[in-house]
C-alpha cells in the first residue's frame, strides 16, 4: 500500500471516529488506526492527528490531490449542494433550494462574519452547505470574485 493510500485510510478512520465518537479532530490523545490487507498481509499503523497533519502537509501537491479526491468519494456531506439557475438570483450559484448565493456567503466571511454566525443568520442552511459554498468558491475562484465586484458596481 503506498503512502498516499494509508494516509487516505488513516484520515478517512479519523473523519469517521468524529462522527461516530463526537471527538474533536484535534484530540491529541487519540490514534489513528488503519488496517491493511493488501498482499495476503495484516499491516496496522497508527499516527496520532498531528503526526497525521504533519505526513498530509508533506506531501506533494499530487498526492495531496489524490488524497483529497479519495476522501470526496467517501464523505457524505449531507448539503443540498450547489445550484446556478437562471431564473434564480440571475443564475448565480447558490445553495440549492435557497437564494443564497455562494458569493454572498464569500463576502460575508471575508468581512469577518464567522461560519457560526452564518447559520445562525440562515437557519435553514446548515454546515455542509458551508463546506460546499467554500468547496465551489475556491474551485470557482474567478467567478466568485467577479460576482462580488458587480455586487459593488450595483451599489
């Protein structure tokens, strides 16, 4: 098993132990273990969160990505995910079933408005949704920023 694959499952067990313990992912007492039967073998290793974050952040930009794309396939966010259509909000993307768009939310915190704040402002929007607004404006970087320019130039 290569590097970037036990530190998928080493991340992917931590992920799940917050959900199924309700533990912060920073609890320094906490091991990660993973299991790996590849190759008739019986592997276990075990890092804590920050051993964990200091292998992730040494690793190539690729293997980051690959990482990441690992773990996308096996989160369940539970957002209801992000919708541009035309004839709501002029087609600029929001949280879906909302009028909530993504650029607003951008704006918002880049004003200092905490995430806490942001659903307590917009209850029917919940921290998944967060996550996919700052997955889809980082990944839209260009058309976000132009949709907060316009904003500006309306006012």
């Amino acid at each position: 098993m290569c590097k970037v694959q036990k530190l998928s499952y080493l991340f992917n067990h931590k992920i799940d132990s917050i959900c199924n313990w309700k533990r912060s992912l920073f609890d320094k007492t906490e091991n990660a273990t993973a299991y790996n039967k590849g190759n008739g073998q019986l592997s276990v290793f075990s890092m804590t969160p920050i051993e964990l974050e200091h292998q992730l952040l040494n690793l190539s930009p690729a293997d980051k990505a690959q990482i990441i794309q690992n773990l996308t396939k096996t989160l369940i966010t539970g957002g209801k995910g992000i919708a541009k259509t035309p004839v709501i909000c002029g087609g600029e993307a929001c949280i879906a079933g909302t009028r909530i768009a993504v650029w607003l939310l951008v704006e918002a915190q880049q004003l200092g408005i905490s995430e806490a704040e942001l659903l307590q402002d917009y209850p029917h929007i919940n921290a998944a949704d967060l996550v996919n607004a700052w997955a889809y404006a980082d990944a839209h970087l260009e058309e976000i920023t132009a949709a907060i320019y316009a904003n500006h130039e309306v006012a």
